[in-house]
DNA sequence: GGAATAACGATATTTAATTATCGATATATT
DNA sequence: AATATATCGATAATTAAATATCGTTATTCC
C-alpha cells in the first residue's frame, strides 16, 4: 500500500506529467490504462506502468487504473500531504510569473515572503504579495524557517541573496539565476538552468540529437497509430 | 579535432554549465584542471573529462584545459557556430522574461517577433520587442519561418497557440505552459516543466530522495574537502 | 457459460550513464 | 638531470534506467 521509499529521480520528474494528463481526462472517465496514458503522453506503456506502481498504484487488468484513486495518490505522494514553505527572492518578471503560479496552492507550496533590493517595489503588492526589503530577509527567514529559498535575481546577486538564505538556516534552494552557486555541503541547490533546456532545443534544431522521447524499434507501430 | 556527433542529453546539458563556470573564473587563469571543475560543481571528475572530450577538448597533464580554448569549443559546439530563430507567444511575466533573457543573443537565439491576445499590450513595445496580435501568427510565421516556438500563455490556451504555431509550420515548440501538448510526430515538443522540478524539491525538503547528485563513497573525502 | 483478449504485474534483458582503474605524460621540484 | 606527482585519456566495471517478454487475470463478446 505505502508507496516504496525510494522513487527514482526520473520517474519522479514524470509523476507530474501524469497528473496534468490526468487533469485533463473527461470528467466521466472512470479508468485509464497505461497503454493510452503512454500513447497520449509518448512514453512507453511498461514504463509508466512502473511509474505508477513507485507510488502504490494498482490497475485492474483489462480495465487500467481508476482514474481518481490514481490522481489522489498521486497528489498525496507528490507534495507528501503536506504543504511546504518557501522565500522568494528578486520580484522581477520571472518573481513574479513564480509568485503567481506557485500562488496556486495546488502544487503544495505557500510562498511566505517575497523580497526585492528595488526601493520602487518594497512595500508594494505584487502577484498578491507585500515586497520585503532585503534587510528583512536574515530576521525574517530565521523566525519564518521556511523550507525553501527561491532565487530569482539577476547572476551577478544570486551568490550574495544565497549567502544571506544559508546564513539565515535555509537549506534548500531553488536557483532559477543562470549562474552555479557555492554551498555549505549540508545545503542543496537546484539549478532551473534554462541555458541546458536551450542546448537540448538547438540539438533539436539541428537534428544531430536524438529525440528525447527516443523511439524504439518495437514502439514505432504503436506511435504510427497516435495520430 | 571535429566532436563526435552524438553527444548523450545528460551531457549536453551539463556543458552550459562548464561554460556559466569558466566565465566565472578570474580573467588571468590559462589552465584548469577536471579535477578542479569537478570539485567547484560538485560533479565527478571522470565525468567531466568524458563531457570535455565529447566536444573535442584535449587537455594537458599536470595542466588541465586551456581556458579559453576550452570556452571557444563550448560555445561553439552549444550553439553550432549559428544563431537560431524564434517566434514567443504570450507577454506576460513569464513571457517578458524570457524575451529580455535570451534577448542576451549570446545564447545563440533570436527572437524575431512577440505574440499576445491582449489587446492592452497589442503594439506596445515590451523587452524590446513590438506586441504583435495573434491574427498575424501564422502569416508572420510563414514568411518568417522560425525554428523555435516559445509557448508562455496560460495553460488553456497553450494547446490552440500550439496548433497555430505547427499549422504555421514550426516544427519544434518550447513549452512553458504547464499543460501537455499533443503534435504531429514530425513535431517536438520540449516541455519545461515546473511542476517537474517542484517535485525533485519536494522530495528534497522531506529528505527521502537521494541527492541530485549522488556522493559516491570515493568522493566523499574529495567533497568534504571543498569547504 | 466459455472463449477471446486487453491490460496488468513480475521478471529478464538491454541500453545508457556514471564511476573506477590504471598506464602514460609532461610539469614541477630537488 | 633525475625523481616525484598531478592530471590526462582510455578502458573496464558498476549502477541506473528503459524496454522486452510472458504468464495471469478479469472483462467482454459470443
């Protein structure tokens, strides 16, 4: 029943997709099956049959998987039934498109603060949010604890607002400045590194890679049949 | 002399990074060792040898990798020598942001028109660019012929922009819309998926998943040894 | 009610990616 | 000039991920 502990990276990363297609499914269907799920999604049906059964989930032959019950384990897995915390730093556009997005609670986060080292935005209310000024950020963070530092702010800040989120106790952060940052080893950071998205879209471009979503020998029948 | 032609995706990622990297190094350093890259980005140093030579990189022993040349091949290789072409549809925050980024033609794109339905923002000039409406997508795309579509509208109308970027022949879209696409298979859809990496985030707030970037148990003492 | 079948779930195989090992080399040091 | 050593580059071993295979099951159709 409880989902195995250690879910692979990959199939982690693909659980979302599943819950956006899932989302998208017409409100009367009942069961869904791997087969079509993968079809509509260009992946392979073993594949995501593997995926879903990381987080407990399991089909009725001949059926598939009952669509609601998948989408709550899903859920329930994904954000761990509960919400998590976060700091946002740098209210520029990508802050702001950030804010309001994550503003919808439904991925599981609550922004908490959001700050900005723009005397012309602190104070003000962005994306539903009061703009901190950077002075606050040590004190605030230290009584707020949250679970995690969004950086959007220009590279050239990014290591500094970084200090200042490690100094004040938070160990992960989310980095969207497109510049590596250098931390305490007990600190994680994520790089949201559009420059590596832009290189796998150039290979595309050129044709010399191969497609992400390579297509297998035995599969090429099954993706003639999609559309 | 020439890279290989086939360069592995989890590689082709990475060297965006080598390159934030070695911008960051100070102007006076000719030689850099793997071993050094490594430790900086907490990456394995047979790792980025492998990623170096993949783009044709030789180094010297006791030295490393000539800065600078190393930097030329990168850059090269990333953008293959050309600058590529794209169309954006959709000017709201996420949308501004990208188009002042990239607008930074040193990631090897140009943005050649913007898109929105917003008649507000219609003709007026954002991140440098001329609102143009919706109506002149797939004229303007024809004769433009953009290799990229950049998809930045809400998820609802990401499928329909979609169908008129393909109708208007772009045959790769870059997708920030949190919704998945369906295209014909000469199409390719890269989806840039936050929710993705909320997940990978998640997973590290609650400590179950293994690291990003898994410490092997011979490169413990190397780790411990960067702070 | 019985046969046909679509889909599951488990296991095995293959492929891709990472990490380890080690000899060769050129620089620095004595 | 000789020696010690850091680093490369190539190959081998390991690990992780994706894909294939196949027996089982429950539904549908006859």
């Amino acid at each position: 029943m409880l989902p195995p502990h250690l879910v692979s990276p990959r199939t982690l990363q693909r659980l979302p997709l599943y819950v956006s297609y899932l989302h998208s499914l017409p409100k009367d269907a009942l069961y869904i099956s791997s087969t079509e799920i993968a079809a509509q999604l260009g992946l392979h049906p073993v594949q995501v049959r593997k995926d879903l059964a990381a987080v407990g989930a399991q089909g009725r032959p001949r059926l598939g998987f009952e669509v609601q019950t998948l989408l709550r384990l899903l859920t329930t897995y994904l954000n761990g039934g509960t919400q998590h915390s976060a700091v946002l730093v740098g209210m520029g556009h990508l802050g702001r498109a950030l804010a309001a997005h994550l503003g919808f609670a439904h991925y599981g986060f609550t922004i908490q603060a959001v700050f900005d080292n723009d005397q012309n935005l602190v104070g003000s209310r962005l994306a539903g949010y009061e703009v901190q000024k950077m002075e606050n950020l040590v004190p605030l963070c230290q009584t707020l604890k949250p679970a995690v530092g969004i950086i959007t702010v220009p590279a050239e800040e990014a290591q500094g607002v970084c200090d200042l989120l490690v100094q004040a106790g938070v160990r992960v952060i989310w980095n969207f400045a497109p510049t590596h940052l250098a931390v305490p080893k007990d600190v994680t950071v994520q790089d949201e590194d559009i420059a590596a998205s832009l290189a796998l879209i150039t290979k595309q471009i050129l044709g010399q890679q191969p497609s992400l979503v390579p297509i297998s020998r035995k599969e090429e029948s099954v993706r003639d049949g999609i559309l």
